[in-house]
C-alpha cells in the first residue's frame, strides 16, 4: 500500500501551497473573484497579493501586490496586440504558449518528460452596460498532459453573466471563486478546487471553475456576499500507480439533489484604514477521503491461490463540514501592509469507525484551526511577503496513525479465503488511516510552516525573478517554486523555471518529489 499512500497523498498541496497565486492569471485573464460591477481602477489592491480577490476594488484582472511584477504576465492592453474591440465595446483577447516540463524518474537516476504540450485561450468579455455584463474564457490544449495521457483538452474555464440593480448584483454561470486575503495558503477559501493534474509556471491555472450563483449587497461601508454551487466538484489528483490487486473504484459523491448544495456567506467590512470580512461556508469539503469500498477475496479453503484474483476497492468519498472564517488587510503607514486570516473547519462525522471492521480510516478529517499572519513590502524593484502559518487539530481525541502493524501484501492477499474479510479489512482500513491524515495534512496535532514569496524586476521592467519558498517547521518539508520571466517584446515572453518539493521518508514531499518536481520553459505570445 505504500504506492498507494505516495500517489493519494497528492493533494496535501492543497493545504501547503495550491493557495492564491501572486502572479496575474494566464494572460492577464480575470479569474471572476471581484463583485460584478467592480468599477475600473489603477492602483494595486489592498486585499490580497492576488489579484482576483474577492472584495478588491479594482476591476477583474487589475493588478495585485505585484503589479509591475505582472509585466511577466503582459495584459492584453500592455501587449502590441490590443483586445479586439467592436463598435459596441466587445473585447476579444488572449495567448497562444508552448509548455515542456522534465523532471527525474522514481528511483532511478534519470530524467523524463512529465508534461509537454501547446494551448490556446480566448478570452471574450461584453461591454458593461447599466443592468449587465458578461465574461468568458475558454482553453484548448493538446500534447502531453500532466496525467501523462496524449490527448486534446478543452476547458471553458469561465462563462458567466452578470446583472446589477442598484446596490444588489448578481453572477451566475461557471466561476471561480476565492477567498482570503493571505498568499499561497488560504483556509477560508473552500468554494473553488484544484486540479494538480495541470502543469503551468501560474499557480492560478490549476484553479477548477464550477457553476453556481454569487450575489453581492452593497450598503457602506458593508457589503454581503452570497455563494450558492449546486454541483459538487472535487480537487483532482495526479493518476497514481496502485499496489497489485487494488483498484479505484466510482467515487462516492453527493447527487444532484439540491439539498446537496455547497452555500457560503461573507460580509465584507472596507474603510480607508483596514479591510476585513467574516465568512461562512456550510456543505461539502473539496478534498475527499479514501474508503475501502470493495473487498473481494478468491482463496481457496487450503489456502491456496484460487482461479481468480482478489480485489480491494478504494473510493475518495466526500464529505460535508462548516468553515468559519474570519480575514483581514491594513497598511502600517509605509512600512508594509498586515494580512491576516484564519478558519476553524469543523467535519461532520470524523470520530466514526467502519461498521465492518470496526477501524475509523479517517476518510474525514479532525476538526481544525488555520491561522495565517503576514506581511509584505516594496524595495523599490523587490516585492516581498513573508508569512507564518499555523495548524491546530482541536480534536480531544487526536492519535496520529501509523498503520497497520503487518503491511499487507500481494502475495498474502491471495491466500485469504472467504471468510477472512474482517481482518484484511482491518489491515485495508488502517492503512487507509494514515494515508488519509497525510492527506487533509494532519500528521502532527500543531504545526508550524513559513512562506517567503518574492519578486525582482529589472532591465527596465522586462526581466523578473520570483520564487515562492516554503517550509514546515514541524514535518521538516518543503518547496520552492523559482522562475524567471523575460520579454522579448510587449507580446513575446518566456518563463525558465523549477517546481521542487522535498521531504524526510514517510512524508507527503518525500513521497512526492519524484511525480511532481520538474523544471520547466514556456514561451507565450499575447494577443
């Protein structure tokens, strides 16, 4: 099962960085987490270093912490290609970019191609008009893709409509929604997943749209906001290799019921001096566990291999769980601005054990609170944010899993005949434990990580060196993201750079270093 735990285990990134993204989206592409009818504005927002934060004044796709930084990003009205405008107002835009990663090979010093491949966006969005307006962007890619499938790819990233009356509006269509107000690791945002299948040098390309409905009701200095998504859509994984006789299965995921619904509500506080919102989300965690769903076993009564092979089926199951939240930002003179932002998630149903087995395989993760506090600063061309993050499990009755004491393994699962479930499933459901606390990143009761992100600009705004370094001081893992932009022209520009993750044995970035580690060059033409 150790394959099992290396491959599933993924998505702790969610919780260790698959947060907001400081650069601007691909292309200068909103990514739709601004109130419809935001009016247009130059200044960087004081919300987040990202610029889709929801709440921000500035218009969709307005620059962030970083704005100069961006320029590695061109916007369309930057680029010698303007966005294409009809008589009306309409705006059509976007970028063509070539991507080729390489990273090592598991176990074997050599490397290999982990993702190759060309894309092409379109970005259309409507004139505003006093009762409305609309956006869409939509991506084709073929080659190699970072499931290590051969295949054309075609995502309708967004497509939404807005409508305004008065201080009410309305956005409903395919979106994407983020919260918060810190960089990288955001625990108030639970509204929009992650695919990590996506390889890009842009953090905010792995990010999932979904249909739903967000409304805003603004009455100074307060505004309400409210999410409704009807479809459960969860965060995606990398395709993994399984241990022998263990097979994925359908998952376990809530109908289209509407009851099954995901709601959320944030009301947002903005004076001159600080912003800051509280927020509640009520329904279906993004991040599924793994079940055992399916045991089959095929020996015969002697012990013996029978004629057909036995199977486990593994499930990721969802489940549902309320996140409050609370978020701040305020400037310290010129000093440096103060973000801060913290969510207590409390799961419904973590203490509960297999009915069969009688071992709780912690496919629900312990109640939890998140709580990050940072900073950030220019030094005239060095933009900088540092960050410290903290992760208590509040629940009494913690244990960190280890596993079962005798690993099963193929050739074992073979001489068990029918009748011998329950201890298999003992042995299934334990393992499944300890993968499944790797997962929701709850390997230790309190933890301790920091975050350095920066960016430097030079020869005249065209060349930027960023990174985004991070480590948990308590597992003693971590990752650096380095990267290099240049433009070639206001169109032409390149990206040269790394994505490395490493950690001790038996956890999340030592198992994953070899699937997910790669350096990487893209070449992009806006237009």
């Amino acid at each position: 099962m150790t394959a099992l735990c290396a491959g599933l285990t993924t998505a702790l990134l969610v919780a260790l960085g698959g947060g907001r993204a400081s650069a601007q989206p691909a292309g200068g592409v909103p990514s739709g987490d601004n109130p419809p009818g935001t009016p247009p504005a130059g200044a960087p927002s004081t919300e987040t270093p990202s610029s889709d934060a929801v709440g921000s004044e500035p218009s969709e796709g307005s620059p962030g912490l970083f704005e100069d930084a961006t320029k590695a990003v061109p916007t369309p009205a930057a680029s010698s290609g303007a966005p294409l405008a009809g008589p009306s107002g309409f705006q059509l835009h976007g970028y063509v970019r070539g991507d080729m990663f390489a990273g090592k090979v598991s176990d074997v010093q050599a490397a290999e191609l982990k993702s190759g491949y060309g894309e092409l966006a379109i970005i259309a969005r409507t004139p505003k008009e006093s009762f409305g307006d609309a956006f869409a962007e939509a991506r084709i890619r073929y080659g190699l893709q970072g499931d290590g499938t051969q295949a054309t790819v075609v995502d309708l990233r967004e497509a939404y409509a807005n409508v305004y009356a008065g201080p009410f509006s309305l956005r409903l269509g395919q979106q994407i929604i983020v919260w918060g107000r810190a960089d990288a690791l955001n625990p108030t945002s639970n509204l929009t997943p992650v695919d990590f299948r996506v390889k890009s040098p842009l953090e905010d390309d792995i990010r999932l749209g979904n249909p739903g409905a967000r409304a805003f009701l603004k009455f100074a200095p307060f505004r309400l906001e409210g999410v409704w998504m009807p479809i459960y859509l969860p965060t995606e994984l990398p395709a993994v290799a399984l241990p022998q006789d263990v097979y994925f299965t359908t998952p376990v995921y809530p109908s289209l019921d509407l009851r099954n619904a995901t709601e959320g509500a944030r009301l947002h506080l903005e004076l001159p001096a600080i912003e800051m919102s509280v927020s509640y989300v009520y329904g279906w965690a993004l991040l599924p566990g793994l079940t055992r769903t399916g045991l089959t076993l095929t020996a015969n009564p002697d012990m013996t291999p029978g004629t057909e092979p036995p199977s486990v089926l593994i499930s990721r199951t969802a489940y549902h769980q309320q996140v409050f939240g609370f978020d701040f930002s305020t400037a310290l003179g010129e000093v440096a601005t103060l973000r801060g932002e913290a969510a207590y998630r409390l799961p419904e149903g973590y203490n509960i054990p297999n009915s069969f087995s009688n071992i709780n395989d912690h496919h629900v993760a312990y109640p939890d609170l998140q709580y990050v506090l940072g900073a950030d600063h220019n030094f005239g061309s060095l933009s900088i944010i540092v960050q410290y993050m903290g992760r208590y499990v509040t629940a009494s009755d913690y244990q960190k899993q280890t596993g079962p004491e005798m690993p099963l393994d193929a050739a074992k699962l073979a001489t068990q005949p029918p009748g011998d479930e329950k201890p298999v499933a003992q042995i299934v459901d334990s393992q499944l434990a300890k993968t499944n606390q790797i997962l929701f990143s709850q390997t230790a009761k309190l933890q301790h990580l920091g975050t350095l992100r920066f960016e430097w600009l030079g020869a005249h705004d065209t060349l930027s060196i960023s990174s985004l370094c991070m480590y948990n001081f308590t597992t003693h893992e971590w990752v650096v993201t380095p990267r290099i932009g240049y433009h070639f022209s206001d169109a032409v520009m390149a990206y040269v750079g790394a994505q490395v993750f490493h950690g001790p044995p038996d956890t999340l970035f030592g198992l994953i270093d070899a699937e997910l580690s790669a350096g990487y060059v893209e070449l992009r033409y806006t237009f």
